[in-house]
C-alpha cells in the first residue's frame, strides 16, 4: 500500500466524515431550536397566551373547520403555509383542542402536506400525523422527494406563531421524516384516495421531555 491510498478504516473514516459533520450541524441546529422555543413559550406563559388564542385572537367561539387565520398564514420568503383548525368532535383525539396542517409550496396554488400537528387545550404538542392524499387535497411528494426540505414558517403572519412553528418542527424533524418513510410504507398498495384511511401515520409527542434531551432546562 503506498502512502497515497488511505488505509480500508482511513476511507471508511473519510466516507463517514460529511455524514457525521451533517447530524452534528443537524443536532446544533436543533439545540438553538430547542432554546428559542422554550423562551418563547416562557414569554407566552408569562403573557397567558398560546399558539391558539393568538391565532383564534378576538374571535367568538372556535368554529368547527374554519381555518385560523385567515386566509392561510404563508410565509412570503419560502412560499411555506399552515392554518389551524379542529375537525368535528367525534373526530378529535381525547384532551385535543386543534391541530395545524402545514404544507411546502409545489407550484401555483398547489401545496404538498409536510405535517400535522394536534395540540392539547393548554397548546401544548400532543402528536404528529400525516394525512392520505385525498385529506387535504395536496400535490403528492413522497417522503423520498420531501427529505431534505425544511421548514421556513418564521415570516407566515401571526409571526410568532409561525416562528415557534418553524422551531417545533426543526426539534422534531427526524421524526417527522420518519413519519413520513412510515406513511408511505402504509399506503404502498392501498391508494392515495382511499378514504377508510386518513392518518396513516402519526407518533405521541411529549415537548417538555425534548426540549430537556437537547439540553434545555
Ligand atoms: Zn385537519
């Protein structure tokens, strides 16, 4: 062997080298996160507010499938869009107040489905879901066209709540791409428009217990 060619665990080293930089920038990324949510969500409790009474604002009563706000909060830098809303009761999760959808743009006035985001009645995260095609209606990607996008929320008015959107969804990005690989995995052979299937994946989510593994306390 000359001194030119790495050694087998020189290359294998080298190969691993920009794998190992990208999930220790990834993780850095989710520890910043991590901290900008918490002192949001400190700021928020210090003012008696949440992600749905500053999107409900002024409004009398919480409407049954109306989306909150409205029109649909799109960020004009990256073209990424959520709204808030609550399906009828007998189709809510027990403790569930709303949930978020939000979608990354896929052309004019085509959005695709990134995920869903069910809140509890203090507004804190209770799970995250993904929906069958025909649920929202969207431009189909699978999870191996959505991986590697990210979502930019932070300009979608009510700002703050598309800020600490963006960062919810940064300290959960590996399991939202996991959730995405599960979906497709569930709907291989059912059909995207098969309506006894809705939510083809979805995992409980505890954010106090997150923020605390990513350093927070
Ligand atoms: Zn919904």
């Amino acid at each position: 062997m000359n001194a030119t060619q790495p050694s087998p665990a020189g290359a294998e080293a080298a190969r691993q080298a920009p794998w190992r930089q990208h999930v220790t920038q990834q993780h850095a990324q989710q520890q910043d996160a991590a901290r900008e949510l918490a002192g949001r969500m400190l700021d928020w409790a210090q003012r008696r507010v949440s992600a749905p009474t500053l999107l409900l604002g002024a409004a009398r009563g919480f409407v049954e499938w109306a989306h909150y706000p409205q029109p649909d909060a799109i960020d004009p830098v990256s073209g990424w869009k959520f709204y808030y809303h609550a399906h009828a009761a007998s189709q809510r999760l027990y403790h569930e107040h709303g949930h978020f959808h939000v979608f990354l743009p896929a052309g004019h006035d085509l959005w695709t489905h990134w995920i869903g985001l069910t809140l509890d009645r203090r507004g804190l995260p209770l799970r995250l879901f993904t929906t069958n095609r025909w649920v929202t209606d969207e431009a189909w990607r699978s999870s191996g066209e959505l991986a590697g996008e990210h979502p930019r929320l932070r300009d979608a008015a009510p700002t703050e709540v598309g800020a600490w959107l963006e960062s919810l969804l940064c300290v959960y990005a590996d399991d939202v791409a996991q959730l995405q690989r599960e979906r497709d995995l569930r709907l291989a052979g059912r059909g995207l428009d098969d309506h006894r299937l809705r939510i083809p994946s979805q995992c409980r989510v505890n954010l106090l217990e997150r923020l605390q593994a990513l350093g927070v306390q």
